[in-house]
C-alpha cells in the first residue's frame, strides 16, 4: 500500500486504518508436518513539498502471524514475521495527524502441538519514520511496534527495527506520550518437557541528525530478550537488544520522563533443571557535533541481564 503526496496535497477527515497484515495457513491432523508462515505486507507513506493531513488517528499494521494448529494432533507451528512500515518526508510539506499514531509490525510464531514438535518463531518487522526536511505533527500519542512472541515449543521471538530520524531543516512534533517496542520473547515449554525458547530483543534508533525533535509527554524505548520459562532452559538465551538515542547536531526535547529498557531476562526452568542465561543489551542516549538532549522528568537508561533460576533439586544451575 502506498500513500503518496509528492507534490499534492491528500486530506482524510477523520480516522485513516490500513493493513498488511498475513496469517499463515491452517494445519490439521492429515496435512503437512507444520502450520504455515505469515509475512505482513509493506505500507509506504511520502510525502515531498505537498502534504498529507489526518484529522483523526493513523493506524498502520503489517504483523505477521503463524497459522493456527489448533485441530492439529502432533505438528509444528508456524512462523510469524512482520512486515515493513516505511514514512518519509522528502521536501519542505508537511504531515498532520490529529490523533494518536500506531505501527504494528508484529511478528508472532503458533504453538506446537504434541511432544517433541517446535513452535513457531517470529520475527520483528521494520518500522522507519524519515523526516529529510517539513514539519511531522501528531496531536496525540505514538506508539511503534517491532516485537515477537515465539510460539509455545520452544519457538524463537526476535525483535525488529525501528528508526526515527530527522535531519536539518525538518521538525518532528508529539505531544503525546511515544512509546517504542521492539522486544522479543520466546515461546513458552509445552507440557512438563518441553524447554523454553529464546528471546532476542531488537534494535531502536532515534536519531536528530541536524533536525528538532519535541515529545509532549514520557518516552520509552523497550528492547528486552525474554527467554521464556521451560523443563530445561541450558539452551535458552535471553539477549537484550540496542537502543541508541542521540541528537547529532540537533535537538531532542522530552517534556516527561525517559525510560530505556534493554535488558535479557531469562526464566526459571522445571525442577532439577538449568535456567536460562541472560545477556544485556545495550542502551545510549547522547548528544554529539553539538546537538542536545534535554530530558525535564525522570531518565532510567538500562541494558541489565537476569538469568533465570533452577528450579530445586541437585542438578539444577541458575542462568549466567
């Protein structure tokens, strides 16, 4: 889906939804050994010296998700992996939304169904907000989504991409809240021997490249790594992901709070069993080439690992 005001002017008044979204086939008992994959869509909005105006919320989805098993007796499940969100503001327009904004380039893997079969994995999309010279305003709050949730079955969630840049000559205007997900969190163990999946968190960067930047209200950036809970977690790795915030030559304002979370948190295992072993990640918010970052509430920047517990007995080992 492309939305395109090159040197036009294209005005909705009220609410604008669009979706790319993909659910990969069903599986049952006499069909094929896993369910099928989805792959959301790609939605692209440029705007160059015209301008394109929303009088009510944005909403944009390209998730992806695993085809269902449910009336599968013993398979695999099946992948799910976010699709692309792309906008960019090339010339000296303009973009107006008068309401909330949410991306959703989702990824989420199924269950597996009976011992021994592995859940789906998913994979965070792309979501890249590029603002080359205009002014972008939204009146409401932000909300960008490149997360993953692995299937039940030990099934692998990693987290997506996001970027925010903008650079001289152009504004970027919230006056809400914006809040930044890119997190990925494994599937949990099936029954009481199946291990957990991985977690791997993704990568966020926000970026005032020589542009100005102003946040109403609080900012969050999460990448975490949840290695989900399972019999035996030795294998399991929860990795957080990269968070960089940084004004390079230019200015970013946040008016509330600013919280940067990329931390691996591995869970405990079944009894006797290994916990899974954590990594932090890596979050940075700076100010180079003369840029500023100016934060007026509270600022918690974090990139901390827990591994998770053994769960008793004489064999079991808590996660690095």
């Amino acid at each position: 889906i492309n939305i395109l005001a090159d040197d036009g002017n294209i005005a909705f008044g009220n609410n604008l939804s669009v979706a790319t979204t993909a659910t990969g086939g069903q599986v049952n008992a006499s069909g094929t050994t896993a369910a099928g994959n989805g792959t959301g869509g790609q939605i692209n909005f440029l705007v160059g010296s015209g301008s394109l105006s929303v009088a009510g919320g944005l909403v944009a989805d390209v998730s992806g998700f695993g085809g269902s098993t449910q009336f599968a007796t013993s398979r695999n499940g099946g992948d799910g992996i976010g699709g692309a969100i792309g906008l960019s503001l090339l010339g000296t327009g303009s973009i107006d939304i008068g309401n909330n904004i949410l991306f959703r380039a989702n990824g989420q893997g199924t269950s597996a169904v009976g011992v021994g079969n592995v859940g789906g994995s998913a994979s965070g999309g792309i979501i890249a907000i590029n603002l080359v010279n205009g002014a972008f305003n939204g009146l409401g709050q932000a909300t960008l989504l490149a997360s993953a949730i692995g299937g039940a079955g030990a099934g692998v969630g990693t987290g997506g991409l996001i970027s925010v840049s903008a650079q001289t000559g152009s504004t970027l205007d919230i006056a809400g809240a914006a809040t930044l997900d890119a997190t990925g969190t494994g599937g949990t163990g099936l029954g009481t021997t199946g291990n957990g999946g991985s977690g791997i968190g993704g990568d966020i960067q926000v970026f005032a490249q020589g542009g100005t930047m102003n946040f109403g209200g609080n900012v969050s950036l999460s990448a975490f790594g949840r290695g989900e809970s399972g019999a035996d977690n030795s294998d399991v790795v929860a990795q957080g992901g990269v968070l960089d915030l940084q004004a390079d030559g230019g200015a970013i304002s946040i008016a509330g709070n600013l919280d940067m979370f990329a931390q691996g948190l591995g869970q405990a295992a079944g009894t006797g069993q290994d916990g899974a072993n954590a990594i932090g990640g890596s979050s940075i918010a700076s100010a180079i080439n003369g840029g500023t970052l100016d934060v007026l509430g509270t600022a918690v920047v974090s990139a901390t690992a827990s591994g998770g517990n053994s769960n008793g007995g004489i064999i079991g080992r808590a996660g690095d």
